[in-house]
C-alpha cells in the first residue's frame, strides 16, 4: 500500500534513486552509530583504568622513613 503511494507520488522512474539515497542515509547513520558507541566505550574504559590505578596505590604497602 505505501509502495503504491509513493510510486503514484514520484513515478517510477524516480523509486530507484529514491530508494539509492535512502540506503546511503542507512549506512551514514550507521557509521556514525558505530563511532559514537567506540567512542562511549573508549571513554568508558579509560575512567576504570585509572580508578584501578588509584586504588592500587591506596592498597599499597607504604614504607615507614
């Protein structure tokens, strides 16, 4: 029913570049998707490894002068 629509709006000769530039903003999208997702767990992984550090040096034996 939609397909019908949107062929009687466009026309036919117009349904495959419609359809070209829809799948190139999917895969836009989805690039940028990734990259964010890679950047929130880079992000993530970062504050951890440096908690770890800081509670190790508290745990550490210390050393009496």
């Amino acid at each position: 029913m939609i397909l019908l629509i949107v062929l009687i709006l466009f026309g036919a000769k117009k349904l495959p570049d419609l359809a070209r530039g829809l799948g190139q903003s999917i895969n836009e999208f989805r690039k940028a998707r990734e990259d964010i997702d890679q950047e929130l767990h880079e992000a993530g992984a970062s504050p951890a490894f440096s908690n770890k550090s800081n509670s190790e040096v508290r745990n550490a034996p210390r050393s009496e002068s």
